[in-house]
C-alpha cells in the first residue's frame, strides 16, 4: 500500500487488478486490508480493479486526532475516486456504509452502484452507549486487557452460529487477542461519529442502484436497521444473509461476494 495526498490528509491507498474500478469502504476501527482476505480476490477474478484504503484515522493514513465528520470521510472517499479516474461501484460495511450513503447522495456522479452492508440510517442506542464507553476508556487512559477486548470483539461481531464451534471460537479469539486493543486518537475520532441525527428521509433522493445487505445475526447494527435504509432508497434491493454476525463478509465470504459481483455486474 502506498500514502496518497488527497483531500489535505494522506490516504494509505492499495489497488489490485484491471476493468471497471470498486472502491472498498471499511467500517470503524479496521483497516482496508480486512478486505484482502475474501472481497478482494473474488472482484479481482471477476474483472475488477479493485481499491482499498486505510479510512482517516487509521495508521498510517492521517489520524486526524482532533477530529473528524462523516463529511470529511465522504470528500476522502470521492477524492480517492478522482484519483483513481472513477466513477466507481462502491461498497462499504457499517461506518463505511455510512459513508457510501453519504457519497451517493452528494456525488452521484461518482458512484456507479453502491453496496451497503451492515448499516443503519439513524443512531441505534445501544451502538452509541458502546462507542461512548469507549471514548470514555480512551479519555480516562485506560488500557484494557487483550482478554477482555478479544471477548467483547467475538461476542458483539460474531453470529452465535460461528461461536458453537469451540475450535472456530478459540481461533476467533486467538486472532483478536493477536490484533490487540486498537484505541488511539483516531478510533476515538471514528467512533464519536456514532452521535448523529437520522438521515433517512435525505436518503429518499437517493438516485444511485442501491444494494443493501443486512446480516441476520447482527448485534452491533441488527438488520432491521439495514432494511429501513433499503426501504428508504427509491428502488433499493434489501438482501438479508443468514448464520453471520456484524462481520458477515468475514463469515460468510462466499455467499456475500457472490451478492456482490452479481449486483456489480448488472450496472
């Protein structure tokens, strides 16, 4: 991956592949190489060139500490865009849903199709009380045990289906505890994001083809969040995928990359 200067900050910026270009948006607190794993590969052998990135606030793009808008996240994302030579199907998953919605209906031009997945048109209570605790943590300095993050990651991400599997449990567990605690200044950007009013009526003029992809097992955005955002964009396809939790593309890999080079390969 290489830092691209756009829109004043710097954007650690990754491309794979040739054809009509995808932009992969990722969600709070991860990086673009989460995609790597399955998303990825599968664009790619279909005839993609395929983009990701480090959102701002993940190192080593730009941090941004004092703060940041889903504003801001939208003009990184366009720019990016314009960098590439776009416009681009785009795809996003929770905060980078957010984004693509966003994206859509400020630049239509730039987006030639848009996935969402995992995500929610207006604040969900008990998502906001978790990004507050851990604003709060982060503010207090306190570190939190390796243990204790791997836990709450399993539990809050993963569908109890995954998790019945004690070997598939304990390796889930492993790779948290491996990645490790991710607070710094710019999650706590991100995740002070999660304070917003409801955007839904906006999403009405919505004029981009639209699909929307809601995980059954979600507990973080729970697929009825999902739904009301589908059913909000004039003309949106709302699919629902069984078994996963709120990292479905990680779950169930197969079953969502096929969704999403049929939809791309419509428009």
């Amino acid at each position: 991956m290489a830092l691209v200067p756009l829109n004043g900050i710097e954007l650690n910026v990754q491309t794979e592949g040739s054809g009509d270009l995808v932009v992969l948006v990722m969600g709070t607190g991860s990086p673009g190489r989460v995609w790597r794993t399955y998303q990825v590969p599968a664009l790619v052998q279909a005839g993609y060139r395929v983009a990701y990135f480090d959102n701002r606030g993940i190192r080593p793009s730009s941090e941004c500490a004092d703060g940041f808008t889903i504003d801001d996240m939208v003009a990184d994302t366009a720019a990016l865009i314009e960098h590439l030579g776009g416009p681009a199907h785009v795809v996003g998953t929770s905060l980078g849903a957010r984004v693509t919605q966003e994206l859509a209906l400020a630049r239509p031009g730039l987006v030639r199709s848009a996935v969402l997945m995992a995500t929610a048109g207006r604040p969900e209570p008990v998502q906001q009380a978790w990004s507050r605790s851990l604003m709060d943590v982060y503010d207090k300095g306190v570190e939190l045990p390796v243990q204790f993050y791997a836990a709450a990651s399993v539990t809050r991400n993963l569908s109890p289906a995954t998790l019945a599997d004690p070997a598939v449990a304990r390796d889930w567990l492993q790779m948290y505890e491996f990645s490790g605690p991710s607070l710094g200044p710019g999650l706590r950007a991100q995740l002070a994001l999660s304070d917003y009013g409801s955007r839904l009526d906006a999403y009405r003029r919505i004029s981009v083809r639209s699909l929307v992809v809601g995980f059954a097992d979600d507990l973080v955005l729970p697929p009825r969040l999902s739904r009301e955002v589908a059913d909000a964009i004039p003309g949106a396809r709302y699919v629902e995928v069984a078994g996963c939790g709120h990292i479905g593309y990680l779950e169930r890999p197969d079953e969502v990359n096929r969704l999403l080079v049929e939809f791309i390969g419509r428009g």
